[in-house]
C-alpha cells in the first residue's frame, strides 16, 4: 500500500550535506579557538612586552611595534644607573656617556680619539673661562656662556633674528621691573615723598654753599609703584615672554648637540628659565641635562619664588 507522506525531512532534501559540512567547520572551531589560545599564551612567553605600553612584540625587537619606544633599557658605563639605549647622558650621575660621538658639535670619531676631527674640542671637556665649571658641551651648563667658536657663531647669527630681539628686549624689561620695590601701603608713599623733600633740601644747602644763590635741582622721578599694579604689570610680562619661548619651541631632530647649542644659544639672559624636554616633560636647569633633548622641548619662565623641583639640580 502506498502512503503519501508529506512529511518535511530535511535528510530528503537536496541540501542533505550542508548541515554536515556545517557540523564539520563548527567542529574545527572549537579544535582551532584552544589552539590559537595556546598559540598566543605561547608568544607572550617567548615575546617581549614593551614597558610603556604593554604590547608584545618578537623576542629580537629593540623597539615596540605599537608605541615605537625602546624594549630594552641600558645601563651608564659610569654608575650603572638603568638609562635609555638611546640616551647619550646620565641624569643620575651627571656624565655624558657616549664614546664615539662628539658632545660639543655631535660627530662621529673614534672612542681612542682625545679631540674631535670634526670641531676640534677635547674629549675630557671644556672649562669655563668664567665660572670654571668643567662642561661636556658647547655652552656651560652654570652660567651659559658660549665655549666653542660654533657657538659663538651660533649666538650672533641667533641675535639677528627678529624673534630673539623681540625676546631679549622682553627679557630687560622684566629684570628692570624685577628691581623696583612697590608700594605695600599708603605709608611707604608718605615716606617716599618725605625723602624725596629732604634729597631736594640737602642739594639746595649744597649748591648754596658752592655760592650758587638759584640752582636748579633735577627732580626724582620714582618708578616705583602700588604692589597689585606691580603684579599685574610683571604677570602681563611673563605672559608675552612664555609666550615668545612656545613660538621658538625645539621640535624633534636626529642630533643631541645640535638642539642642546640652538637651545642654549636662544636662551635670554636677566630671566630666570627652565627646559622642559619632550623625553619625560621634567624640567631642568638646561637641556644640558637632559639625556634625550633630540626630541624636542622648550624653555619656560620661572617666577621669583618658583617651588617646581629642577631635575638636574639635585
């Protein structure tokens, strides 16, 4: 007897080795997922995660794949101090570290070698003719005054340019503002005019004594000022000198020397400064203390009774 059976059956149907072929590939994903697992688990142990960011990289990497920073840190040669591969100073000890690259003008030469082929300079470092520190590079990292002929050089073609004048005449600004005492109250206005009665008075006596019956007495003209106008005035300086330091800010570029002499060499007198470096944004005296300045910084303006802790000058 023949029964018509409409029965759905999916085994029936013409698809019948799709749900094979999908019980297949599952199969494999769940072999594959623990593998890749492993596979993973495997290459953290043998890779190098990077310090800074956490990113695993191939055991011979130097530099991270995901950051670019170094994997690996080295050691000074002089205290032992764990620093940067890349670093050519130590901010621990203090001492330039690299043997076969010049400090002052940044060329190459033998580790053997006691001068320079390049600029000249003694290996053992320069004394400054003015306060007798002993500096590993071109300006002196006390007093900043230039050491070498090429920064000397680099001092007057700096002070042509617009932006320097601008700024050094800023600088001379703020350190005359730096040497008026303001008023603190009505009283020291009272005392100041009294003083000034009694100057005009005695040169009066004087002159009449010489036999001069009308002399002419030239007038005191104070500078001085009331304390709020003092430090509106001093603040509004401050703020245009930061503001010419960040327009001469140092980008990156490959040479130590060079940014270590360009910062030097643009640094105003009569203002008390700091350098901010790219490498740890720490602030130091100069970039002479910095281990890796080649990647940029820039100097900023201290106030009088700055607390902010100086790197280098522990």
């Amino acid at each position: 007897m023949i029964t018509d059976d409409k029965t759905f059956r999916p085994d029936n149907q013409g698809g019948g080795a799709a749900p094979v072929l999908q019980r297949e590939e599952l199969y494999r994903e769940r072999v594959k997922e623990p593998q890749t697992q492993q596979q993973a688990k495997m290459k953290m142990a043998q890779g190098v995660a990077c310090p800074h960011c956490g990113e695993v990289n191939e055991p011979e990497a130097m530099f991270c794949a995901s950051c670019g920073k170094p994997l690996r840190m080295g050691s000074c040669p002089n205290c032992g101090s764990e620093i940067d591969p890349e670093a050519d100073f130590c901010e621990v000890c203090h001492h330039y570290i690299k043997k076969d690259v010049c400090s002052f003008c940044g060329a190459r030469f033998e580790p053997s070698a006691a001068y320079c082929p390049e600029c000249g300079n003694p290996r053992g470092g320069i004394i400054c003719p003015v306060c007798n520190t002993l500096n590993d590079f071109a300006f002196c990292k006390q007093c900043g005054t230039a050491l070498t002929e090429e920064a000397k050089a680099l001092v007057k073609e700096l002070q042509k340019q617009p932006e320097y004048q601008e700024l050094a005449h800023a600088a001379k600004e703020l350190q005359e503002l730096d040497m008026i005492l303001p008023y603190q109250s009505e009283r020291d206005v009272v005392l100041e005019n009294a003083n000034n009665q009694l100057r005009e008075h005695v040169l009066m006596l004087l002159a009449n004594d010489k036999g001069i019956t009308h002399p002419v007495i030239e007038k005191h003209v104070s500078s001085r000022m009331p304390n709020e106008e003092y430090k509106k005035k001093r603040e509004e300086m401050m703020q245009k000198i930061n503001a010419l330091l960040e327009k001469m800010e140092l980008p990156p570029q490959p040479s130590p020397a060079k940014v270590r002499n360009y910062a030097m060499a643009q640094k105003p007198v009569g203002v008390r400064l700091g350098w901010v470096c790219n490498f740890k944004h720490a602030l130091h005296s100069s970039p002479c203390g910095c281990a890796k300045p080649q990647l940029g910084g820039k100097w900023v303006i201290l106030s009088k009774n700055s607390k902010q802790e100086i790197k280098d000058d522990k």
